[in-house]
C-alpha cells in the first residue's frame, strides 16, 4: 500500500485524466487516487486510520475526502474553526461529537459544527469508512490539552470513548 503524501494536480482538476468520471475500484479504492496517511506520524494521537482526496475545484472552494479507520482504529481528538459533512459509506463505528457519542452505520450522516470536540472509531470487527466534506482550505486541527480532557471526561460516556 502506497501511503506517501500527495498533492493534487496545479490545475486543481476534479477529474482523472481520462475524463470526468473517476470508476470505483474494488475495496472503497478509486482509480487515479492515491491512498495517503491520515496524518504524519507523531503529529497527533490517532490509529490505523487512511485518506484519499477524491475531488477538489478551487471554484468551489471545497474537497471531498475518503477515509478509512480500520477495526479497532480511531481518528484524532480534536476541533477545528471549520465545520464538516460526514457520510458514512462502509462499516459501523462510534463518534463523538461535543460531548456526545453517537452509534454509526451505513449511509448514516453526521455534521461536525466549528469548535467541537469530535472523533470517529470502527467497531472492532468491522472497519469504519466515510467521506468528509470540508472546505479546502481551513484551519489546522487543534487537540485538547489537560484541561479540555478535564472537562470532556467529566462525562462518564465521553470518557469511556476518547482515544488521546
């Protein structure tokens, strides 16, 4: 699996080359898209987590990505000033958004408010896959120090459910 950091064309086309339609491939993979990391390791808490940027146009200001969280896996705690769409596309899994935890599957969609605490976990035996609407260019992602923890594990719920 190639997983090194890639940068979209200059162009900043939405399509592959061989035209407007990019086809699905098998495993939640499609074609003239690169698999990458979530993040640079070291860079924040997260486990067994992928991405691929399936569509960007400056035009429009957003980008649609692809991730995957494989069973067991977690994304990152953390906020961020820009808002998201989430749709889950594959699997089932949990996520936290502010200070509650939620139950996901299929098709099921979930919008992330600016500033609010959020994370997303596969179930143990099945991988978590969803696409994620955001705004190509936003804010870095900020992850809670001592006192957010603080306050975010004075739910019982929420503190059984983080991964930092």
């Amino acid at each position: 699996m190639n997983t090194k950091a890639a940068t979209p064309p200059a162009s900043g086309d939405a399509s592959p080359a061989s035209g407007p339609v990019r086809r699905a491939l098998s495993d939640c993979r499609w074609e003239d898209v690169e698999l990458m990391r979530y993040k640079d390791d070291g860079s924040a808490p997260f486990r067994d987590v992928t991405r691929q940027v399936l569509f960007q146009l400056p035009g429009l200001h957003c980008e649609w990505r692809y991730f995957e969280v494989a069973p067991g896996g977690h994304s990152t705690l953390e906020c961020h000033a820009h808002a998201h769409a989430v749709m889950i596309l594959r699997g089932r899994g949990r996520c936290l958004v502010g200070d509650r935890v939620f139950d996901l599957g299929e098709r099921d969609l979930v919008t992330v408010p600016p500033d609010t605490w959020h994370q997303f976990r596969a179930d143990a035996d099945a991988p978590l896959g969803f696409l994620c609407l955001v705004n190509r260019e936003r804010d870095r992602p900020r992850i809670p120090g001592p006192e957010d923890l603080a306050r975010l594990r004075a739910k019982p719920e929420v503190a059984d459910f983080i991964r930092t």
